[in-house]
C-alpha cells in the first residue's frame, strides 16, 4: 500500500512470548482490523526486548495473516533489538510515527477493540477539519453491578467529554503534522502527558470525541479487584497532578507493585501515598530554599 490515509501505530511488549499466549492475542486483534469497513489504513505493530523473543512472534504474525488475507498488505510487524529493556510505549509510539506514511495517526492498545466503523470515523474526522481527538470507552468483561460502571460514567463525561483529558485506551489519533512535532516521552503516563500536550495544541473545534466507544479489557481489575485497582489509579493520577510526583516513582512505587489482599491492601496503599505526598512536600521545600 502507497500512502494510506490512516496509519494505526500499535506499540507490542510480550515479556515472555509464549507463542499460543502470542496467537490468541494477535488473532483477536487481526479479526477487528479485518472487519472494519474502512479499508485506507496500514498497520504498524512496535515491538522490542531481547533478540530471542523475534522469532516466536513474527512467525506468529506471519500465521495469521494467511489466516486474514485481507491484512496481508497492511501489516508490518518491526521489531527493535534493545537487549532485556524494551522501547517505553511512548518510544514505540514515535517509531511508529518516523516509519508509517499515513496522513492521520491513531495510537491503539493491543487489548482494545474499535467499534466496526471505527477507522471510518477517525478519517472521517480528519476531513472535516480535526487535528486530533480519541474515543469514549466501555469495559468489557466486568461484573454486573461493578464499579467499573460508575468509573466509566466519570471517566467518560467528566473527564473526557467535559474537560478533553484522555488516556491510551481511548485510542487518541492525531495528523500526521501535529503527530510529528509531539516529543513522545516518559517510561509512564506518556498518554497523560500526550493527552495533555493535545490539549493545549489543539482548539477546542478541531478537536473530536467519537462517541461510538472503544472496548477495554477489565481483566487488569481482577488483580486486586475493583474498588482496590481503581483506588490504584485515583493514586496514581492525584499524586501526579497535584504533587508532581515522578511518572516512574508512581510506576514502580503504586502500579507495578504487590500489594497484599484484604484490608492491608489499604493500609499499604494509604502509607505509600502518604510517604509519596511527603517526599514531594520536602523536596518542593528545599527547591524553594
């Protein structure tokens, strides 16, 4: 394909490419690209890590698009040799932009599904004047009557649709000329940090929410369960917007942690927040010294 009108960058990390975990993955999300009704669009998989781990998923991409022919002719899977580290999200992000020729870009998850006409509508926000925007969401797979309910409710008309903030999985796109100048940086909240930057780039006029909403897994929730898991997040976002706490401090410290179960689970949350907010106290302290 020559200069397709869409470019769908996709930023790939299995730490452990067990390949029948690698097939189900690909296979669900080469199905939804296959179906949708718009067919301008080339797809950009980034991946990175160890050069041991190549094989297993490009044979595997290889399979599967003899299973979606149609895909055959859109599919570029890159993978970048970067030893036991791999690209951030938001490095794999910026690969995905200097390597694809689309004249829009939109940055999707791997573990979320656009509605059917979802590239349709993405394109058809660029023709008419869009630099850029992203999707309301919906997750799937949670439990009747879950929290998740009420979270999506926030998160889409008090977040989103009021005040224009945005996270990777509501698969924001951009033009390429807006997307060329972002800097793509941070190992964590790299979306925030986009979300933001589109924010103050872009008038509120050219600026689109496609109300057809994206699917997101609600398998992360199950960790620790809901409330616990969304208590998480609240953390992590208070701590970054109103203490300037470190993106990869809140990664490692909050995110990317164990925590026990049960009620330790919030005395453990509470006195990590509590040592967090502290530390950005003192060190704002000493920078005012």
């Amino acid at each position: 394909m020559i200069h397709p009108q869409l470019s769908v960058v996709v930023p790939l990390f299995f730490p452990r490419p067990h390949e029948a975990r690698v097939r189900t993955t690909l296979r669900t999300f080469f199905a939804q690209l296959a179906a949708q009704s718009y067919p301008d669009f080339e797809l950009f998989l980034s991946d990175s890590g160890p050069e041991e781990h190549h094989d297993v998923v490009r044979h595997t991409v290889d399979d599967l698009l003899r299973e979606f022919p149609s895909l055959s002719t859109k599919v570029r899977y890159h993978y970048e040799i970067t030893g036991a580290q791999p690209l951030s999200r938001a490095e794999a992000m910026n690969l995905g932009v200097q390597r694809t020729q689309g004249e829009g870009l939109l940055f999707l998850h791997i573990d979320c599904k656009l509605p059917f006409d979802g590239l349709y509508r993405v394109n058809e926000a660029f023709s008419r004047g869009a630099l850029g925007g992203g999707f309301l969401k919906v997750y799937v797979g949670k439990k009747w009557l879950s929290p998740l309910l009420l979270t999506e409710q926030y998160l889409n008309w008090m977040r989103t649709m009021l005040d224009r903030q945005l996270v990777g999985t509501n698969a924001m796109f951009l033009t390429r000329a807006l997307a060329s100048n972002h800097p793509y940086v941070g190992g964590f909240l790299e979306d925030v940090e986009m979300s933001d930057w589109m924010k103050r780039m872009i008038p509120p006029s050219q600026w689109k929410l496609i109300l057809s909403p994206v699917e997101v897994s609600a398998k992360k929730y199950d960790k620790y369960g809901a409330w616990p898991s969304i208590a998480i997040n609240a953390s992590v976002m208070g701590l970054y917007r109103l203490f300037d706490v470190d993106p990869l401090l809140l990664k490692s410290q909050l995110y990317h942690r164990s925590f026990p179960g049960g009620w330790a689970f919030w005395k453990t949350l509470t006195s990590t927040v509590v040592k967090l907010i502290d530390q950005s106290l003192r060190q704002r302290e000493h920078k005012d010294d």
